[in-house]
C-alpha cells in the first residue's frame, strides 16, 4: 500500500519514538495529533487556520459522511480534500464506533450491521466491503477497517466474539481494498483482558496492513485500566509500523502513550471542550465561564502565542461564552488547538535531543504514571 513510516529517533531510555508517515499526498511527522472533522469540518476553525498551525491530517467520520451528505455525493464533487477546502492528509475512521455508541439503534451480525440512523430512523445496512468502498470514494489518505468494539465492562464471551469478528472483518475489508489508492489500516480489539488484547494483536498483525490502531479504550473503563491497556497493547504491535491510539484524549494521556512507543492519536476533547469554555493551559485546564475572570484583563494562557491568547482578554471570552457568541467557539477552539500542536512539537522535539524522560516526570511523575 502507498504508505511507509520511518523512525527519525528514539528515546534512548523508553519506547517513545519519532519518525515521519509518508503517504501520496504528503507526511505525516510524528508522534502527531489530528484533529477531528466528524462531518468534513473541524467545529470552529477555517482550514487554513489548522494548515497556519502546522497540522498535517485530520480525522473524518464515515458513518456521519455516509449519511450526510453522502459519499456518492462527496465523490462526484471531487473527494473529501476538495469538498472540505483542505488540501492536507485525511483520516476517515471506519464508523465502528459510531455503531457502538449507538447500541440502541444497531444490530450487529457476522456479515454486517444494520441500524437506524440517529437523523431520521431509515434503516441502513453497513459492511466491512461498504466501509472501505465509502471511504475509497472519499478518497481520504488512511483508512481504517470496520471493528465491533464493546463497552466497558463487557462479558469475556461477548469480547471475545468481537475480536474473532474484527479479525474476519479485516480480511474481508483488505479482499476489497484498491491497495494502490491510500492505505487501509488494522484495528486491535480485545477489551481490558491481556490475553484476548494479545489474540488480537496476532490476528490483525498477521495482515499485510501498514500501520495498526488500537481500539476499545475510552469506552468506560476509567484512566487507570486504560493506561494498562496501552502499557500491554502498544508494544505488541509491529515496530517498523505506524500505531495509532484511537480517541485519546487528554494531553497527560497522550504523553503516556508516546511513551509506550505510539505514534498517533486523535480526540474530541480540544474542540468540545472549547466549545463548553474549557481552555487547555501551560498552568492547566481552565473554566473561562468562571466569575473570577470577568474583570481579568490577562490573556487566558501567559505562555501562549496563538491569535486568541494575543489578542483577547480572559474578561472578553468570558463574556462572549456566557452570551454563547459564536467567536466564542472560534477563539477557544484556536487557542486549544495551538495549545495541542505545540504539545505534540514539544514532544518531538524532546525526543529528538534524547530530553524525552524530562517531560514524562514533569507531566506525569517519575514513574511515567
């Protein structure tokens, strides 16, 4: 498939590693965070802001895209980067997710999902084969195959039945897959259970896929397992490939991961927590909605340089938030995006000089937890 990755440096006493992912249309540098544009959009921001601030791929949903506008559509107007004015790396997730968090609405067989849409109840039927066909004609750069993942906690004979179907799953989306035409990536399952997570790993990665993700966290199972998880997961994943941590998350926990050797990570917390008044700082989360700003002249983030930090006061976007301003949404948004960037550069950067460890017990103590 047209995709290769290539370490650039290692930390010298962890896993952490940098490296670059070359697709057709252009890298990736990682460890690398992509935002996410569920519906061909990142909620607030022009995507020349995102190009402005260094990002390089962002993630789009299949499930949301397939039912709006459409794929066909999407397609007869020229693909996703032209539809969506980016001229950068796609991501399209399989919609396995979608179809998880909505259990009400799906019932899942070994041939296919079939579900009502959450917009006007139709009935739709979703297959591995479809999955990777809707998402070749959006044209994104990586794709990901369709999973079943389950929620936390889960009995072990129904994860156990999730991993024995995303495996068939995955051979039947690579049997179909146009392997010339972007690169279609493995996912892990298993649950919290070490022995099923490494059933999985042995199952998918025996699959000529380029690169591999691990699923099936941040569904309930609170921060302590899901660190374990990774801690086990990561490492079983083959070296010389892309990993890819799926829906993670905070700063602190993105940090973890890169030191278990992963590589990329996407979240919705940077936008959604913008859009709720919650800002990403170098002194720590902040509530902008709180009565002790209103009459702070200070920038939200001293140690930040992005337009909103330069330009408005924490008074202003206090302001703005409670009178549910749409700059409000824009401004936070802007700054906790740059606030992810320059984190994801500070990381490369740190483990680039052989500084890595500096950060981890910083951020997360001296036990890297």
């Amino acid at each position: 498939m047209a995709i290769s990755f290539t370490v650039t440096a290692r930390d010298p006493g962890g896993r952490a590693r940098a490296g670059t992912i070359t697709t057709e249309r252009g890298e990736i540098r990682t460890p690398a965070f992509l935002p996410v544009g569920t519906a061909a959009t990142v909620k607030g921001v022009w995507p020349s802001q995102l190009e402005e601030m260094g990002y390089e791929c962002v993630l789009s949903n299949t499930y949301h895209l397939y039912l709006r506008p459409g794929h066909e559509r999407i397609f007869r107007l020229g693909g996703i980067h032209r539809f969506m004015g980016w001229n950068r790396l796609v991501l399209t997730d399989s919609g396995g997710y979608q179809v998880f968090s909505l259990s009400s609405l799906r019932t899942v067989s070994d041939e296919e999902v079939t579900f009502r849409s959450h917009i006007d109840g139709s009935r739709h039927v979703l297959s591995p084969e479809l999955a990777v066909g809707i998402q070749e004609a959006l044209g994104s750069d990586i794709r990901m195959v369709l999973d079943e993942c389950v929620e936390y906690p889960a009995g072990r004979k129904e994860v156990e039945e999730a991993v024995r179907r995303t495996a068939a799953w995955a051979h039947r989306s690579l049997a179909v897959s146009r392997r010339e035409e972007g690169g279609l990536f493995g996912i892990v399952q298993g649950g919290m259970s070490p022995d099923l997570r490494r059933r999985s790993v042995e199952e998918i990665c025996a699959l000529p896929f380029p690169g591999f993700a691990i699923g099936g966290v941040s569904v309930g199972e609170g921060k302590e397992l899901q660190r374990e998880t990774v801690d086990y997961t990561a490492p079983l994943l083959p070296a010389e490939k892309p990993r890819y941590l799926m829906g993670v998350g905070t700063p602190e926990d993105i940090l973890f991961a890169v030191s278990r050797g992963v590589d990329l990570f996407d979240c919705v917390l940077p936008t959604r927590n913008a859009r709720n008044g919650m800002l990403f700082t170098s002194t720590g989360p902040m509530s902008i909605r709180q009565a002790r700003y209103a009459d702070d002249s200070r920038p939200p983030d001293e140690a930040c340089d992005c337009a909103t930090c330069r330009i408005f006061s924490r008074a202003y976007l206090r302001h703005l938030h409670l009178q549910n301003e749409i700059l409000s949404s824009m401004a936070l948004t802007t700054h906790n995006l740059h606030y992810y960037k320059r984190w994801m550069e500070r990381i490369r950067e740190a483990i680039s000089v052989g500084n890595f460890g500096s950060i981890v017990k910083e951020s997360l103590g001296s036990r890297g937890e």
